[in-house]
C-alpha cells in the first residue's frame, strides 16, 4: 500500500499579504479616480487634473506604506514583548508552564494525562514554540512582517492608482468624469472578484460590495469638486 501524502492549501496563509495588497490597490484606484474627478468636475484643465492625480499617487503611496509599516510593527512590538515574558516565566517557573500548556489541551479535549504527555514532548521539543503557538496564538504564517506589509501596501497602491490616472490621461478633457468613472468603477470589479476569488469567499458579493463603496465615494468627491468650481 503505497501512502500518499497531500499538502492542503488553506488560505489563511495569504491573510496578511492579501489584506494588504488588496486595500491598497483598492485604495489607489479609489483615492485617484476619486481625486481626479473632483478637480475635473470642479472645471480644472486637463493638466491641472494630472497634476492634481500623480501628487495624489505619490503622496498615497507614501501614506499607505508609512501606515501600514506603523501598524503592523506595532503588532510585532506586541508579539515580541509577550514573547519575551514567556521566556521568563519558562526560565522561572518550568513547572507551571507544564501545567499551563496541559490545561490548555485538557481544555481542548484531551484526557488529563494525555494533556500532559503532550506538553512534555511538545515542550522538550521547543517550549517556547508550544507556548508561542498554543497559548498566545502566534504562529510563523501568521507572524507581523511590517516591511512586507508596508511594500505590498504601497506597491500595491500605486498600481491600482496607476489604472485611473492612465485613462485620465488618454481621456478627452471634455469626458474625463465618464472615462474615470466608468473605467475605475470596472477596475475595482475586477479587484473585489478577483480578492474574493483568491480568499474563498463570493465572487459576487465582493463585486457589488466593492462598486458600490466606489460609486459612492466618487459620487460625494465629484459632487464637491461640482459644488465648489460653481461658487468660485
């Protein structure tokens, strides 16, 4: 009898990079198209509605990969101080951490003394990784990367920003708003699918929830950029 053994591929591994990847492309498209169209509806010339959208790019781009590296360095901070009393209390009381971890697994379902033939392996093995994992949670493929985040958040910004900035450029200065709109309210169909797709969830309900914010946000930025181009 020949064993096989297959690797299953879960998507909780992706969380953090996805999350990060996905609110910035989104985020970029938004933000510009959004950009845009205010100065547009608000009578600016074309060059003005250029320049208003590649200062939005750079300093969004910025802005989203300060934010993110700031957020999840602090979550790092975190792990790593909580990491550290456990080294303590590892140093300090071997003993209670034993039966900390067996209580953990008895409260799991295992048998009093199965719980706490586990911890002693688990532990003799690597009891901080035990403890780290089974006590507070952290885990390698969940761990906080702040550089990772902060590139795949900037990166990911200025690529989505990228998609409606180019059509403002090649648009006709008399049609931007519906060139803009209608590209970007596309593009970030496309980007809630393909996000929902890759996560497991609705492809469907990603899409409309997704357009939907969109439509809204750009309708509310047009209908100032309108309101003030009128009364100056």
């Amino acid at each position: 009898m020949i064993s096989v053994r297959q690797r299953e591929r879960h998507r909780l591994g992706k969380s953090g990079w996805l999350r990060a990847a996905v609110l910035g492309a989104n985020d970029g498209i938004l933000s510009t198209s959004s950009l845009v169209l205010g100065v547009a509806a608000a009578h600016g010339s074309h060059g003005s509605v250029l320049i208003a959208g590649v200062a939005g790019v750079v300093a969004g781009a910025m802005s989203m990969a300060a934010g993110e590296y700031v957020s999840v360095h602090s979550q790092e901070d975190t792990e790593q101080a909580d990491l550290a009393l456990e080294r303590t209390e590892l140093r300090t009381d071997d003993s209670g951490e034993h039966a900390e971890l067996a209580a953990i697994y008895v409260e799991r379902g295992l048998d009093p003394p199965l719980a706490r033939q586990v911890a002693d392996k688990l532990m003799a093995h690597d009891a901080l990784g035990a403890h780290a994992r089974d006590e507070l949670g952290l885990t390698e493929t969940l761990k906080a990367r702040p550089i990772q985040a902060a590139l795949a958040s900037a990166g990911s910004f200025a690529v989505g920003a990228a998609m409606p900035l180019l059509v403002t450029t090649l648009a006709p200065e008399a049609q931007i708003i519906v060139f803009v709109s209608g590209a970007s309210l596309l593009f970030l169909a496309l980007l809630g699918g393909l996000a929902a797709r890759i996560g497991g969830a609705g492809v469907v309900a990603g899409v409309i929830r997704v357009t939907f914010w969109g439509a809204l946000a750009m309708g509310i930025t047009a209908g100032i950029g309108k309101l003030f181009g009128s009364v100056m």
